[in-house]
C-alpha cells in the first residue's frame, strides 16, 4: 500500500485515523495544522506546518515519499486576505478563494486539485480507515419509533434539498416539520437553536421528539467531506431532545465510536444508519 500524507485538522478524527495507520502497519507520516491539529498526533511522524504554507507540505511530502493525502479534520474557513503564506500558498491560495466563493465544496474540491496537481492521490478518511463508518440499521439506543422513522424520511427529504444548493450537511425534523437546517454555523450550533423553540415542537428528556440527520451532499466528493458525529453531538441532540440521530450507511463517520454510542444508549436516543 502508497505511504499515506494524512493532513490533520482539528477533532478526533485525524486522531483515530493515524491510531488506525499505526495499528495497521502502513508507512504514514501526519501534516500537523499550527494551532488545530490535536497534541496526540505530535507523537506521531510528522511535520507541524502552518496551513498557507503549501510549498513546506509539498518538500515535507516529498522528502517523506508519500504517494497519496487524505485530508481530514476541522478547519475553520480562513481570512485569505491576511493569511500568511509561503511560495506554494502565495501560488495556489487565489485558486482556493476563488473557489470558496462558489461554496465550501467548491473550495476543498480546488484545495485537491491542487494536491492532484503534485502527483498526489487522494484518499479519503473512511478510506484510510474504514472502521469510522456507520453501519446500517440501529448502532445504539432503542428502536425507533414509528413517528421516529417517518422523520428520518423526511430529514433525508430536506438534508438532500439543502445538500443540492451546498448549504449544509444536517437537518432537525419532529412531527415531519422541519425544525432547523445547518449552514456555517455548524451542528453544535444548530441543536443549540432547536432548544430555544416553542416546547410544542420539540421533545424533552422524558418525551424525546425527532430527529438530527447528517448526510453528505449530494454535489459531495466523499474523499475531501464526509459527515461525522461524535459524543458531543450525541450530548447536544439529548439536550435539544431528540429522539435519536440518523445517517446514511456508509457515508457517516462516527469518531470515538465505543463511547459515542455507549453515551447514546445512556441517553435513550437512538442512532441509526439508513440504507442507501
């Protein structure tokens, strides 16, 4: 198997992915984003780079001899008008603004042509370790109910419209009425908003009330975006109290996914991995 770039974000999945390559015996080497990438992945081979320097990544790669990237971690959409920047980043970051002005696809879509450009594959984080992904059917919790499943229908009704127009990856619906879409804000954010609506529409602990989706967009290349939950999304969906948490199989990744789903059961809520 190629050597691996893995080039790190914030969050825990960067994490669990070089714990995966390390266990795996594949050669790896970890690009550290300055200031996101989690302390743990100091500990593995690396370069720690600050993220406008593409020429460093690209000498760090190559020095390394990796053959492909995969791209995974939080990384919040930077100002490019002050962002420093080296060689590299002063060639190719015009490129990624232009892009992100047709949405956030568009851009990581630009970020890995650049990549492709320097001869690099790109691989995917369910790829680098496919353990991440969701199964199908019900990973934790308790069954869901009737009107439970009649909202997943319609989560994944609205979460493909809004995918459609790049706007974003996750959907509140109780009662088959849509709650909340996300849009920059992020999930966390968004299960904050379901809490200050009317207590007609949406559950409470001991009468939990819909459901959170998160599904990829339909326009989305899987290998540069792939939703992702986590014990804090797990946490902020019970306080908003919903009844549970729905992906689509295959395509949702599920970081530290022992204790994510170990803290769902402890809530009662359900999480459930729809069939393509």
């Amino acid at each position: 198997m190629t050597k691996l770039g893995l080039i790190a974000g914030g969050g825990l999945a960067p994490v669990e992915i070089a714990r995966y390559l390390k266990a795996s015996g594949r050669d790896y080497c970890i690009i550290r984003l300055a200031g996101l990438a989690d302390e743990e992945l100091s500990a593995h081979p690396g370069h720690d780079i600050d993220i406008g320097h593409f020429q460093q990544i690209f000498v760090a790669l190559a020095q390394e001899g990796c053959k492909a990237v995969c791209m995974v971690g939080y990384v919040k959409r930077p100002d490019f008008d002050t962002l420093k920047r080296d060689e590299g980043g002063a060639a190719h970051l015009p490129s990624i603004q232009q892009a992100g002005r047709g949405g956030d696809d568009s851009l990581l879509r630009q970020v890995a042509r650049v990549f492709e450009s320097q001869g690099y594959a790109i691989e995917g984080a369910h790829e680098a370790n496919p353990e991440l992904l969701l199964d199908n059917g019900v990973q934790a919790g308790p069954e869901p109910s009737a009107a439970a499943l009649d909202d997943v229908n319609e989560a994944f009704r609205i979460a493909n419209a809004i995918g459609a127009l790049d706007i974003g990856q996750a959907v509140v619906v109780a009662g088959k009425i849509t709650l909340a879409v996300e849009a920059q804000e992020g999930t966390d954010a968004l299960l904050q908003r379901i809490q200050t609506l009317s207590p007609v529409l949406i559950g409470r602990e001991s009468a939990r009330k819909g459901v959170l989706a998160k599904v990829a967009k339909p326009i989305q290349d899987l290998r540069l975006d792939m939703p992702t939950i986590g014990v804090q999304t797990v946490e902020a969906a019970a306080a908003a109290g919903l009844e549970g948490i729905v992906g689509q199989a295959g395509a949702l990744l599920v970081v530290d996914k022992a204790r994510t789903y170990a803290r769902a059961a402890q809530l009662g809520l359900f999480i459930y991995g729809h069939a393509p």
